[in-house]
C-alpha cells in the first residue's frame, strides 16, 4: 500500500511540475506592447479550426504578451488581398492557401506548430526592434480588411464561447490552482503516511 502511495505521488509530482517551470520560463511582463500573432484563415479549412481549437486552451496563458487577430480570407477579397501582399513580402506563393500565420516582419508559415508559433510570439515581445509588418501594410495600403479577435474566429467555426479559456476578474489562476492542488496531495500523501504508522503501533 505505502509504494503504491508513493509512486501514484512521484507520478503526480512529474506530470504537475512542468506546468510550475513553464509559468516560470515566460518573459518579465513588461511595458513593451503585445504583440500581434495574424491568422488568414479559411472558413472550414480544418487546420485552421485546429489551431483555434488548441490555442482555445492556452490562449490566456499568453495574454499579457501577444493577441491573435484573425482574417478570413477565402471569403473576404480584402482580406485575401492583404494576406497575399503578406506572401508576396515573404516570397511565399501567391495563393489562397491557409493558414498563414504572420509575426512581426520576420516570421511567418503556412500551416502552424503551436508551440513554435508560441516561441516566435515571446521571442517577438522581448525584441527592442519588433516591427508589425501587417499593421504597417493595412496602413500604408489602405486596405479596408476585417479583422476578427480571438473569440469572434472561434465562434465563427463553432468553437463554442466556454471553450476559450478566459479569466474572470477576482478570479483564481491556473499557477494558484496547482500550487493548491499540490499542497492538497501533500497533505494527503502526509496524512495516510501517519494514518498507516499509527496502524501499525496499534
């Protein structure tokens, strides 16, 4: 009983501790602008769905440091227009293909990894000379594009509201609600230790 206790707490420790050390790996919140994480997506494109969808479950995690701001642009022909000046910049293909994700002037794919794009978003935050070429573009352009936020895309592919994963004011965050869950097991794992000791002496 008392391995059985202690592996199912050294299991717990593995999976909970990482979450602690990639809270602590993030970047010192500063006054540096967010930076703006641009998705062209298409409306049914799938891999586009699935990016929403995963970042639907971090999204909050990264909120004091980059916003994703989504064009469709299968549908939308301004849309389509900047996102293929976008290409262009990038040398990519001028085609409708999507997802293209744009960061700064210096990152873009077609299609996406979570965790680079992830990267690329921090590693932009904590550059002194982070440019936002789509901005830029829109501005010197003219291009009368429309932008949805985070939510307004996942709604718009049936990615239900609740899903996002939002903070509520007052509310507890994901690193207290480890932290608690940790102290419970601890706690737990003590009382059954003593629990069993005083079993034994009896």
């Amino acid at each position: 009983m008392k391995k059985l206790l202690i592996s199912l707490f050294v299991v717990v420790c593995l999976v909970l501790i990482p979450n602690v050390k990639a809270a602590d790996d993030l970047p010192e919140v500063t006054d540096h602008e967010k930076v703006t994480v641009y998705l062209f997506r298409g409306n049914g494109c799938h891999v586009c769905q699935s990016f929403l969808t995963e970042f639907s479950t971090m999204y909050q995690d990264y909120a004091d440091y980059f916003e994703i701001v989504a064009y469709e642009s299968w549908n939308n022909s301004e849309n389509q227009e900047l996102m293929l000046n976008a290409k262009e910049y990038f040398g990519e293909d001028a085609d409708s293909s999507v997802p293209f994700i744009v960061i700064g002037d210096s990152y873009h794919s077609l299609g996406y990894n979570a965790n680079t794009v992830i990267e690329e978003a921090l590693k932009a935050y904590q550059n002194e000379s982070y440019t936002d070429l789509i901005a830029q573009m829109i501005e010197e352009e003219g291009y009368n594009a429309e932008a949805e936020t985070f939510e307004e895309a996942c709604a718009d592919e049936g990615i239900m509201a609740s899903d996002v994963n939002t903070v509520q004011s007052g509310g507890i965050s994901d690193g207290a609600i480890v932290a608690i869950i940790f102290v419970v097991i601890i706690v737990g794992f003590g009382s059954l230790v003593l629990f069993s000791r005083q079993q034994k002496n009896n």
